[in-house]
C-alpha cells in the first residue's frame, strides 16, 4: 500500500503546477466569470465609455484624442485600454462585450501568475488548494458576480507583490532581468489599476530591495531595480501626466467630503468586528497558516519573518480602509486574497525539492482553460439601456439639441449611459454637451439652481427612480417634475427609449 502511494504520489508529480493553477484559476471566477445577464452599472459604464474614447483615438491614430481621453479619467486608466483589440467602434454596443472577455483573461492571467510565484516558492499543492477555498469562503468575494471593474484584478496584482519580498528570501539565484520585469510589471499594473496599491508599493519595493542586496549585493539589485524602472515606464509617464486628477478623486471618495455621500455610519472598529465575524473560516485557514510558518521558524527565520511582515501590512491597510467613511466591500478585497497566500508563503519547505513543478506546459493548459471560460462572457452585459439612451439623444439631435441635461439617476440608467451611447454615435451626435444634475447636492446646489440649468438646457432628460440609486441623488427630482412637465414645455417619450422622457422647451 506505501509503495502504491508512493507510486502514485510520483505519478501525479507533474500535474502538481496545473492542479495550483486550476485552484487559483477558481478562486479569480468570481471577479471574472458569470453567465447570466447583468445590467452595467455607474461604474461599469464609466469605464466601458472611457474605453471606447481610447479605441476610438488609438485606431485613429489621434495623440490629441487619446491625451483628451485619458484627461477626462478619474481612475483606472488601465482598463481604458480593455476594448482596444475590438477594432473600430461605431454604432456597435455589441463589440462592448470583449470588455468582459478580456478583463476574465486579465484575471485569469494575474491569478496564474500568483500560482507561478507559489511555486517558486514551493508552495504545496494542498496548501495553494487551502489559499484558494480560504478566497472562495469570503462572503464579499463569493457574491462580487464578475462586475466590470478593477478591484479583483488589483487584489490578485497586490498577492503577488506581497510575495516579491518572500521571493527574494529564496537561497536559489534567479535570473536578474526577469526579476527586475516583474518587479516593473506589477508596479506598472497595479499602480494604473488604483492608486490604493501605492499604499503597498512603497513598503514592499524597499523592503523586496533590501532583501535583495542582502542575498545578491548593490549591482545586482540596481540592475534589477533599472530594469524595473524601465519596464514600468509607461505607467509613471501616465502617472506623471494624470496622477494628481487621479489622486484627488481618489481622496475626494475616501476620505474627502465627497466619501461622507458614501457612508453607513458604521465605525472602525465595528466594521473589523464584523469582517472577523463574517469571515471566520478564511481566518482559521490563515491561522493554521500562520501557526504552521511559527512551528517551523528556525528551519528559515527571514523567509517566516518576510512572510508574516507582507501579511502585517495587508491587515494594515485594512485596518486604514476600514476608518475610510466609504467602504465599500470590494475596496476590502486586496486584504482577502493577499492574506492566506503571505501565511502560506511564509511556510518554509520541508524539502529543497518543488512541491509544485514550474512547467511552461502546465501554464500554456491553465491559459488555454482559461480562455474556454472566458470567451462565453462576451454576451454577459445587457446593453438594452444603453439602446434607449441612444434613442433619446437620437430625437434630441433631430430636434436640434445641442446641451442635453439629464434630471434622475439609477443604476441602469445615468449620465454614464447616455455619454456611451454618444460615444458610440459620436460622428452622428456631433459635440452635443451632455450634463447631469443629480451631483449637484455634493456641490452644494440647491434644487431651484439644479432646475435652472435643466430648464436652460435644448432638452431635459428625465425618468423614474428605481430606488437603486443613493437617496441625495434624486433628493430633489420631485421638485424637477411639475417644471419639466408644464405646459410650457413638450414631453415626448421616443420610440425605444423605454422609460425616458424628454422633455423640450415650446418655442
């Protein structure tokens, strides 16, 4: 019976790297993967018009164009660049689409990069298996429904930063170019991701540094760090060029004036409380972990304290976020995925021997998994309210239109639809200004200022909350109603465009 198991054990030897990757690929569906139906929302459509502007301008060759695309961005630029390989997008809401299939490849991609780390690492197979179920039990990540945004690539993009350090704790010598290519990959990555990675890129880049002049001298780890530099250009370039746009939104929304719309009232410290509450199996998970790397501290000491010390700052970072009046659960989701892995890491081998084979084959099958999976998400976003924006600000243009004011908000339906379908019609809508003022009570307008711009406007746009929409963003729509529907005024409710109304001004 040894020497079957034995046999056997050997005999799946080689399949160990596919089994990792499988389990990581997994753990990433629920940021990448869902087959039903789902209406984009604020968000979504914010990156999905951005990202037609990129396509738009990079296809056609306009430098000016792009500048104006990226200037009009308040995070993310990243995921601007998602619908580049759909080719010319004009009147065609169906290539939006691969948006969703490449941001699943991208996700795949980073967690099988993940999965590649940990096997530099001799990450076992049962422990990468263990990481992965861990992921898989937080209830925020089990719910996410794959929505089109950046926060589940940056949590995978942040685990395989923190493992960087842990890397460098390693007594085999890696090759210095590659080391440094993914140093300036993940800098690159994550920092024109969300700029909430800088909060890790700072502390683990100098200690990942010193770790390496500890273990291959000075110019070994300047070359590393050149090469970096290097590889990582475009993204401080974008940084250089927008960064202080991209960092005062992000302050505005976390810890600004603006995060107060945001808040649920719930404190600090109780907001810890319940996370340890509702995650109670991925913190025994990473208790284990972490008791197994104590036990075995003497067999390597740095590596055990590398790896705990990456795990420190994740739980810092979700102890800052947590004072943040916003918070959102999947601002939380760095901390969740990075955690198990860093426990995991910090586990120093039993043998010198992988655990975990680094195949080329094995990751060429992952990849190929991966893309079976991927592509089904081409017909993932219903874009029917996208149609019926077009339809309105199609009537608009015929009336003659030229500012478009938009009076309520819900999920489905917001000043975001409407600018992509302007963005997909442009050549037909021309410069028509299209403008909210549902954001006017965070500017402190009040209501009889928000309707003077609506009334002032060719035609006003409006419709019923849904309830799905936060309540100081309709807050005054009941005083916009009896105005926009005067007998001074025309409504019309064109053909398709579902539950909007427009509403003209009688000349």
């Amino acid at each position: 019976m040894i020497a079957f198991a034995g046999r056997l054990g050997r005999s799946l030897y080689p399949y160990g790297s596919f089994v990792a990757y499988l389990c990581l690929i997994a753990a990433a569906a629920p940021f990448a993967l869902s087959y039903h139906r789902a209406v984009p929302a604020w968000d979504e459509l914010f990156f999905l018009h951005n990202a037609v502007c990129v396509n738009q301008a990079v296809l056609s060759g306009s430098i000016p164009g792009l500048d104006a695309c990226f200037a009009e961005l308040a995070k993310s630029p990243l995921m601007a660049l998602a619908l580049i390989p759909a080719g010319p997008l004009h009147g065609n809401p169906g290539s939006l689409g691969l948006a969703s299939v490449v941001l699943a490849l991208a996700m795949f991609g980073v967690a099988i990069g993940l999965g590649h780390m940990a096997s530099r690492l001799k990450v076992p197979v049962w422990a990468v298996a263990l990481v992965s179920v861990s992921i898989l039990m937080t209830p925020s990540i089990l719910g996410a429904g794959a929505p089109l945004l950046a926060d589940g690539i940056l949590a995978f993009i942040v685990a395989c930063t923190l493992l960087l350090p842990v890397l460098e704790t390693q007594r085999e010598t890696a090759n210095a170019w590659s080391r440094g290519v993914s140093w300036g990959v993940l800098f690159g990555l994550g920092a024109t991701l969300k700029l909430s990675y800088l909060f890790f890129a700072g502390p683990v880049f100098l200690l990942t540094a010193l770790l390496s002049f500890r273990r291959v001298g000075l110019r070994t780890t300047v070359f590393k760090i050149l090469v970096a530099v290097l590889v990582a250009s475009p993204a401080l370039l974008v940084l250089a060029r927008y960064g202080r746009q991209y960092l005062q939104h992000a302050q505005n929304f976390s810890f600004g004036s603006l995060a107060e719309y945001y808040t649920d009232g719930v404190s600090r410290w109780l907001f810890v409380s319940q996370q340890l509450d509702e995650n109670a199996v991925p913190l025994l998970i990473m208790a284990v972990f972490g008791g197994a790397a104590v036990w075995r501290w003497r067999h390597d000491p740095v590596r055990v304290a590398t790896g705990l010390t990456v795990a420190g700052m994740a739980v810092l970072f979700d102890f800052v976020a947590a004072g943040s009046p916003n918070k959102d659960l999947r601002f939380f989701w760095p901390v969740w995925v990075s955690l198990p892995m860093c426990f995991a890491a910090a586990i120093p081998p039993r043998t010198s021997r992988s655990s975990v084979t680094r195949s080329s084959a094995a990751i060429g099958w992952a990849m190929a998994v991966a893309v079976l999976l991927s592509l089904p998400m081409h017909s993932r976003m219903d874009l029917r309210a996208v149609e019926q924006a077009r339809a309105a600000l199609e009537l608009a243009q015929q009336n003659g239109a030229k500012s478009f004011g938009i009076a309520a908000d819900t999920a489905a339906v917001n000043v975001e639809t409407f600018i992509l379908a302007w963005r997909l019609n442009r050549a037909q809508f021309g410069d028509m200004r299209i403008f909210t003022v549902v954001y006017d009570v965070m500017q402190g307008k009040d209501a009889q200022t928000s309707l003077a711009r609506l009334t002032s406007a060719d035609v006003a746009a409006f419709f019923q909350p849904n309830g799905s929409s936060p309540e100081w963003a309709n807050r005054n729509f009941p005083e916009f109603v009896p105005q926009l529907t005067s007998p001074q005024r025309e409504v019309i409710n064109p053909p398709g465009a579902g539950p909007i109304r427009l509403s003209f001004p009688r000349h």
